[in-house]
C-alpha cells in the first residue's frame, strides 16, 4: 500500500484560480459568443457594435467595448471611448468622446444613454450641430426628434464669441424648429444681457432679421451713433425700433419691424419703420421755403398681401413732417424714394378680367398728389370676339382731388369714365400682321371748370398696327464669347391713331390726372393714356424698327447678344410747342457675356440738329475679384453727369470700394466714396467709408462712417 502525499497548499491555491479564471473566461467566451453570433444575424432593427476590446460585465450582463467604440443602428452612428450594450435592455451607455450622428444632426457629449427600442436619450454635457445652429446644454432628455436642453446656449452659422447668441433654462428642440424656450436672454461676447419672452424658432430662417449699428462722423450732425434691431414675437413677426444719436442734433428714435407669413390660403410681407426728434441743430428751410420745425417725424409702411388665388392687396403708407427730414438723417432711402406715395389698392382678377378698389392719399402737404379717394375700376383683358376680332374694356368711377400747391389751385371732382376698344388681326402669312384699331372713351365730371357744373367729353379714335417679322442666320462660332451660330431678327412696326377730338372741352375739365415728366415715347392710344384730364388732338404715325441677335444656349435654347430699337413719331396736325417730327429715339443693349453688359439710351432731334439725351450704363463683372460700373447721364439744359462704382476683392475677408459722381456742367464731383468691406466669419460685415461731397447745401463737405450689419442670425 502506497502512501498518500498531502497535496502542498500553494499548489492547491494555485489550481483554484486556474479553475476560477477558466470558468470566467469561459463565461465572458459565450456569452461574447452570444452577441457575436447574434450581432453577425443582427436584423436591420439590431445594433452593430464594433471595437478595439471587448469585455463582459457578469455582474451587470453587459457587453463593454472599449477603444474606437462604435455602434451603427440604421441611420443612427454612435462613437465612443466605451459603450456599454445591455441585450435584453435594449439600450447603450456611452462614456466619453461621445458623439451621436442622425442624418444631418450631430450631437456630441461626455456621456450618456440610448434606448433603441424607446428611442428614448440622456445626454451630459451636450453639443449639437444642425446647420445653421449650434446647441450646447448641461442635459439633454428625450429623442432624437424631441430633445429637452437645461441651461442651453444657441448660435447661429457658427460658434465664435462675436457671434450673437441666446441662453435659456429650457429649450425645447423639435425636428428642425425650437419648439418653446423660457427664460431666454440675448447677448453677445459671453454676456446675455436682453430678456426675452418664451418663442418658437425654426432653424431655416433668421432669428434677428435685421441688426445694423453706425458709428461716424457728419458736419451738419455731428457724431453719429445709429442701431437697428427686431427680435421675433412670433413665427414671421419682428419687431424692434431704430435708434440715432446726432450730437448736433439730438436723439432720433422710432420702432420698426417686418412681418411675412405663408400658408395653403395665401401670403403676405411687409415692413414699418419711423422716428422722432426733437432736432436743435440747423434745420434750414423745406422745398417751399418755409423754415422745418424742430420736432421732426417720419412713419413708412409697406404691405404685399395675396388671398388665395384671385384677390392682392397692396398698400404703402409715408409721413413726413418736413419735406428734408429723410433727406437729413437717412440720405439713401431719401435718394431712393425723393417723393413719398401714400396708397391701398385691392383686386381680384379673373380668366381675362380684374376688378380694383384704389385709394390714394396725401399726407405730406408740401408735395402735389393726385389723390384718389378712391377708384373704383373694371377691365376686360384683350379677348377673343366673334369673327375674329378682340375686344378690350375698362371702366372706373373715381373721386379725385389735388391740393393748392405754390400757383396752383385746388381741385375736385367725381369722374365716370369708359373705354371700349375693338380690333382685327389680319395675317396673311406667318411674317406679317395688319391690324385694323377703333375704340371710343367717354369721361364724365362732376365739379367741372369754366362756368359748368357738369360736363362730358366723348371721343373716338381709328387706326391700325403692322408688324413685319424678318430673320436670317449665319453658322458663326466663337469659342470665347461661347457663340454657336447667329441669328438676326428684324421687326419694323408701323402704328397709325387718329382721335381728331381728343382735345375738346379741355377749359371744362379740371386738371388732375396731367402729364408727368418723362423723356420716353408715350402711349399712342387714348386707351393707354394716364393723363387723361390733358388730352390732345391725335393724329399720329410711329415707326419704330427692333433688331435683336441671338445665338444658341444649351440650357434656355437661345439667348440675346445685341439688341438695337428706332423709333420716332410724325404728328400731321399742328400742336403749339411740338414739331411735327418727334426726336428719334435709340435704344441699344449689348450682353456677349454674363459678365458684360453695355445699355445706350439715346434722343436726338433731328431739326436743329442736336444730342438732346443720352444715358449710357457700362457693367464689368468678375464673379470672383472685381465689379465696374460705369454711367453717364446727359439730358440738355438740365444736367451732364458721370457715376463710376468699382470693388475689388482683396481676399476672402476684405473688399476695397469707391463710387465716384462727376458733374461736368458745373465741373466739379459731387460725390466721392472710398472704404472697405470686412467680413467677420459668417455673421457679420463691416463697412468703413469716408465720403466727400460737394453742391448738397443741406450736406457737410466730409462724413465718415463705420457700418456693422448682421448678415445672419
């Protein structure tokens, strides 16, 4: 019998944690096993986990993977320095590095859960990036669609201290649009210093439309310090107020906003803005020459409005205590708009006709208007009649009125008037076109002059168009200007009018509606006129001949290269004041290029013989570095001006700029303009100008000014 060795305690100790580590090993080997081999049949609606190491949690039965984490679950990505998969749970825990990615959402964070079932998120820490916004929060409860932020922090286009931001305790984030956020603040470089009320945002549209500041220098205003800005109230409505402050003349300030709203029943946009000052400084006389007062005003209001798919509602409104308050403190809307219009228009329009409601006012009473108040007005679009021919119709009662203005007298009176017109198209081949014309129009007034009460005026009026239509075309290439082929379109047009009464009973009719000034050819037909309240004897020929050269486009079929139009007028019957020749009239247009456009507008009387007018406007473009604008302005015994405009790109944060505004009649620029563009990021631009002008006797000599304007927030 053999003796029995007493196993050594070291060895047994030993053996037991081989058996100890086999056992684990074998454990964290299937169930490994397990989700590998479950992972490897995963369903679309299973996670795919992939990393540097992985290991099993017996305690807690979770899959850990550590290194490069990273778990794909349809369109959801999901990187880690750990995550921690619970199966039967559904769920992922991710520590560290976090980042989570859905369609064009990305979220990072320093930890947090996912529920794939649920859905359902808990983030610390969070960043989110969704252009043009970026989110961070301390936590972030709720789902990928619908994600609640503590303490969040917003910027819009990009993160950077000079960036506008907001801060709320709770911000609701819903697919695309902040949903609800309260206690909100805005602010910039850190500081969140305006409270706002609770709103709802979406990311696609400007969170700020509009926020300018202006800092500078003029002689007649001394320092200059100007803000702008509107904050919304609701979806498509802001609201805020300009502020100036002129150390010459005071403080001038006024609310503003904009507003636009679209839906399935219509649309509708407009703007208002306003100021007020009570201005010490030298306000010397308006148009009249009667001295401005010191308190000084102005309010401007614009509306566009569609009602469904017939009805438009268009209405402007401008006060304006003096005639130079614009002209003082905000000289480019001034230059924009020199007489301000007040009015409210409605209309449906139908297949072929639109019916309209026209009011207009004058508040301002240092300008005449013709007012309406208002016009009601029918008009039957041209439209097929029996027999071939076309009929065209229009009728409107009006109550009009002009103010006493300097020599002039006031006037009102009711109008009635109608027109009916009749014509008959005859083209005998596809080239050429005869039209024989007849209309009649018949005007009431009530309030009539020259010793009536009442008085009307019927005319008649006869005559005819042509139209010849030529072509020809040339297989001329070029390369460079991108021509492939030419062809050459030739139209001369012969129109004929002859309304022998058209001038009657003009002692009778109070003069409202009179001729405006314009140099351009007027309608030829008394259905055209405006100024019917001046009409003359017609008896007229106008001849005109239009050329155009195109080539081929791949993309539109063809495009213009050239454009060159005659026309002129011959008058058979004597009119005091015009020749029986009218001027002749040249218009020329030259496009060989997207980047180069010429315009030639001229009029030149043929007796004496002499240039009467000629405007000429020259564009350079190159879409990456530079731009030039070149326009001249000649129009005898008035004015002979030159305007050149050139910017230059000096590099992606920086152009350099100049306008220059020469009269030659008086010999001397009246403007010059020099500065520089800067552009800070994505969010705002800023300008530096000095300008010299000269001839403005409302207008110092020398102003500088620094413009800060928001482009996007």
């Amino acid at each position: 019998m053999g003796n029995l060795i007493a196993p050594n305690p070291t060895a047994r100790h030993f053996h037991l944690m081989l058996l100890a580590r086999a056992h684990r090993f074998f454990s964290v080997t299937c169930a490994a096993f397990c989700l590998l081999s479950s992972l490897a049949h995963a369903q679309p609606h299973q996670p795919i986990i992939n990393s540097d190491k992985l290991d099993v949690d017996l305690a807690t039965k979770e899959s850990i993977f550590r290194g490069h984490a990273r778990l794909v679950y349809d369109d959801i990505l999901l990187t880690a320095d750990e995550i921690r998969y619970h199966q039967n749970g559904h769920d992922a825990t991710a520590i560290g590095n976090v980042v989570l990615t859905y369609g064009k959402r990305r979220l990072l964070a320093d930890d947090g859960t996912y529920n794939f079932e649920t859905k359902a998120l808990h983030l610390h820490n969070i960043r989110l990036g969704e252009f043009p916004v970026y989110l961070s929060g301390d936590t972030v409860d709720g789902t990928i669609d619908e994600m609640v932020f503590t303490n969040a922090t917003v910027f819009f286009r990009e993160n950077a201290n000079y960036t506008p931001s907001f801060h709320a305790k709770s911000l609701t984030y819903v697919k695309g649009r902040i949903a609800k956020a309260n206690g909100l603040s805005l602010g910039l470089l850190g500081g969140h210093f305006l409270s706002l009320n609770s709103f709802e945002q979406a990311l696609d549209s400007s969170f700020l439309s509009y926020l300018t500041a202006k800092v500078g220098y003029r002689g007649d205003l001394g320092a200059i310090a100007e803000l702008g800005l509107h904050i919304p109230v609701k979806p498509g409505f802001n609201i805020g107020g300009d502020l100036g402050l002129y150390s010459s003349r005071g403080v001038l300030i006024g609310p503003s906003g904009t507003y636009r709203q679209k839906n399935a029943e219509g649309s509708f946009d407009g703007f208002f803005r306003s100021g007020y000052i009570h201005d010490n400084g030298d306000r010397k006389n308006d148009v009249q020459g009667i001295p401005v007062s010191p308190d000084r005003s102005y309010f401007e209001w614009s509306h566009q409005q569609e009602i469904g798919e017939h009805v438009s509602l268009v209405g402007q409104f401008n006060y304006w205590s003096d005639s130079e308050v614009l002209r003082d403190f905000h000289r480019r809307i001034f230059n924009r708009v020199q007489q301000p219009d007040s009015f409210l228009e409605a209309a449906y329009t139908g297949d072929n006709f639109s019916v309209s409601a026209f009011g207009r006012v004058n508040p301002n009473p240092y300008f005449r208007v013709q007012e309406r108040l208002p016009e009601m007005r029918f008009d039957l679009l041209p439209s097929a009649a029996p027999m071939g021919f076309y009929q065209r119709f229009n009728a409107s009662a009006a109550a009009l009125k002009a103010d006493a203005f300097a020599s002039q007298p006031e006037f009102h009176t009711g109008r009635f008037d109608v027109y009916y017109g009749i014509e008959r198209p005859i083209t005998p081949t596809a080239w050429f076109a005869f039209t024989p014309v007849a209309g009649a129009r018949v005007t009431q007034y009530t309030n009539a002059v020259g010793a009536k009460d009442t008085y009307t005026r019927t005319i008649g009026e006869l005559g005819f168009d042509t139209h010849l239509l030529t072509s020809g075309t040339f297989d001329y290439k070029n390369e460079v200007w991108e021509i492939d082929g030419l062809r050459h379109l030739f139209e001369p047009k012969l129109s004929y009018r002859y309304a022998p009464e058209a001038g009657s009973g003009r002692r009778y009719i109070p003069p409202i509606d009179q001729r405006v000034f314009s140099t351009y050819l007027q309608p030829l037909s008394i259905g055209d006129s405006r100024y019917i309240d001046e009409l003359t004897n017609v008896n007229t020929m106008r001849l005109q001949f239009d050329n155009t050269l195109q080539t081929r486009d791949p993309a539109y079929g063809s495009r213009n290269l050239a454009t060159l139009n005659f026309a002129a007028d011959y008058r058979f019957d004597h009119v005091t004041g015009r020749k029986p020749l009218s001027d002749i009239y040249t218009e020329l247009a030259v496009m060989p290029a997207p980047w180069l456009r010429w315009e030639v507008f001229n009029r030149f009387d043929p007796h004496q013989p002499s240039q009467q007018e000629i405007n000429t406007a020259l564009v350079l473009v190159d879409q990456e570095w530079w731009s030039l604008r070149l326009g001249t302005y000649f129009l005898k015994r008035n004015y002979d001006q030159y305007d050149l405009q050139y910017r230059q790109r000096i590099n992606a944060v920086y152009d350099g700029f100049g306008q220059w505004r020469y009269d030659a009649k008086n010999n001397r620029f009246t403007e010059q303009s020099y500065g520089v563009m800067q552009r800070l990021g994505q969010t705002w631009s800023v300008k530096y100008e000095v300008s010299l002008l000269e001839g403005n006797s409302r207008t110092s000599r020398v102003s500088f000014n620094i413009e800060v304007e928001l482009l996007k927030f």
